[in-house]
C-alpha cells in the first residue's frame, strides 16, 4: 500500500512541477529582460544563478535581447560560461560552455531530495492533523461543559 501512495505523491509533484514552469517562466522571462536595469531583481538572479551554477531560467539565451546584454556588449552574465575569470561570456562561448537553466537545476535539487521533501510534507500533515483533533475534542469537552 505504501508504494501505491509513494507514486501518487511523486505523480502529484511532477504535475506541480510542470504546472510551476508554466507560471514560473511567465514570471522569469519577461523579469529576465531588466536583467542588468533593476539592482534587487539582478542580485536574485546573481545569487540564484552563482549557487545552483545555472544561467537564466532555460539556458543563456534567457538574456538575449535583455538590458544587461545590449548595455554590456552583446555579453551574456559571467555565470553563462565556464571561462576564468575576467574573460568576456559572449554567445559562442556560452553556446560550448553548455551551462544549463536554473530552471532544470532546481527540478533536479528537488527530484534529488523527493523523500525527505515528502517526509517533510507529512510530518506537517500530521500536525495539522492533530490540530484539527485537539480542536474538536476540545469544541466537543467544551460544549459538553457548557450544557
């Protein structure tokens, strides 16, 4: 029986997975675009992208027409390529350093840690369970008392 659960809650995730990179990606990319123009969403992105080691959210074309690119030289962002540093991230380098999306990075991270993830979401189950018992039982004593 435990097995049959397991792939439910696996089947539910990738559904939620896949319905999050539709409403992700119509958030990401056109936020993608003023990559480069507005200092809190770049310095997200930045952090993102420098801790996973992704770049944009399919891959580096994600910039390709954005502020940062057409204000820094046709560059892409320094996490696009795996060049040393100082060296400049133009297309064809970003092209051979085949840096995936974040995107694919975060899905793995969670395809990775699917038991405890799920662990996670029963034990808070759980509680929440236990909660709504101890307030009925206590609505339930309560009632009893009053009458």
């Amino acid at each position: 029986m435990g097995c049959f659960t397991f792939a439910k809650c696996v089947m539910v995730v990738v559904s939620l997975l896949i319905f999050a990179k539709d409403f992700l990606s119509s958030w990401a990319l056109p936020g993608l675009m003023t990559y480069g123009k507005e200092e809190v969403f770049t310095d997200l992105w930045n952090s993102t992208m420098i801790s996973f080691r992704c770049c944009g959210f399919n891959n580096y074309t994600d910039f390709s027409e954005s502020y940062f690119y057409e204000q820094n030289g046709l560059l892409y962002p320094p996490t696009c390529c795996r060049t040393p540093a100082g060296y400049p991230c133009v297309e064809e380098t970003a092209l051979f350093s085949h840096v995936v999306g974040c995107y694919k990075k975060i899905v793995s991270l969670v395809q990775r840690n699917i038991i405890l993830v799920s662990a996670i979401a029963i034990g808070i189950a759980g509680i929440e369970m236990a909660a709504i018992a101890m307030a009925i039982y206590l609505y339930c004593y309560l009632d009893d008392k009053a009458t």
